[in-house]
C-alpha cells in the first residue's frame, strides 16, 4: 500500500517487489565468459573450464530472469549458448588431440626419436611419421 506522495511502484515496471531491481550479474559473468571461452577454447581451462562455468552461471541467470527476480534474460541465454558452442568445439580438438597421441603412428615416431642418436636419425624419424600419417 502506497503512502503519501509515494508512488504505488516504486520503480516504473517493477510491481514493488524489491528483489526485481536488482542486477542480473550471473548474466553478465556468463556473457563474459562466454566470450571468453569461445576466445580461447583450443586450450583445455579456456574451452571446458571456463565453458562450463559460464553454461551454468548463464542457465541459473536465465532462470532468475525468467522468474522475474531478474534482468537481462537474453544476455544469459547469450552466455550459456556461447559456453556451450566453446565446450563442445574443445571437447572436439582434445578428442582428437588424444586419439592422435594414442595412435600406433605416433607410438613410433616416439620410439624412433628417444633411440635417435642424432639429428640425421630425428630428421629420418620425422619424415617417416609424416610418410605414415599421409599414407593412412
């Protein structure tokens, strides 16, 4: 209930309740990194760390700001598709990083290079790997 010379809202578009001014900083900090892990998601804490967190602070934002107890609802929803897009992408390069570091072609490179007594014998290693990576 309004008293006098208040208004029955105080803010325009808020309906009184207190908690709806407030910002919406889970949006801002999913957008952020967001950004941030789309920027950097070749390297593991860029792309998954940073993805994840930013795909649940923007999943709780959008909540909030669904519920009403918060702005900025697009922002979040920005947020978590931009850290969803970074941890599938870095998901994808360390599962090939992996699969390549496990393949038996590497395993030989590997080999052949710590029984290499010198440069010549490297150099050989490595034209034989790059032989049996373009013939596979």
């Amino acid at each position: 209930m309004a008293h006098y010379g208040q208004p029955a809202h105080p803010y325009p578009g808020q309906h009184g309740n207190p908690e709806s001014r407030t910002g919406n900083g889970l949006a801002i900090a999913a957008l952020v990194l967001g950004i941030t892990a789309c920027v950097f998601f070749w390297t593991v804490f860029g792309g998954i760390v940073l993805g994840l967190v930013g795909l649940v602070l923007g999943i709780i934002g959008a909540r909030r700001a669904r519920g009403g107890r918060a702005p900025h609802r697009g922002m979040a929803i920005v947020g978590a598709v931009l850290s969803a897009l970074a941890v599938i992408a870095s998901s994808v390069i360390v599962a090939i990083g992996v699969s390549f570091l496990t393949s038996d072609s590497f395993k030989d490179y590997n080999d052949c290079v710590q029984h290499a007594d010198s440069k010549s014998d490297r150099d050989q290693c490595a034209k034989d790997f790059e032989h049996d990576v373009n013939d596979n």
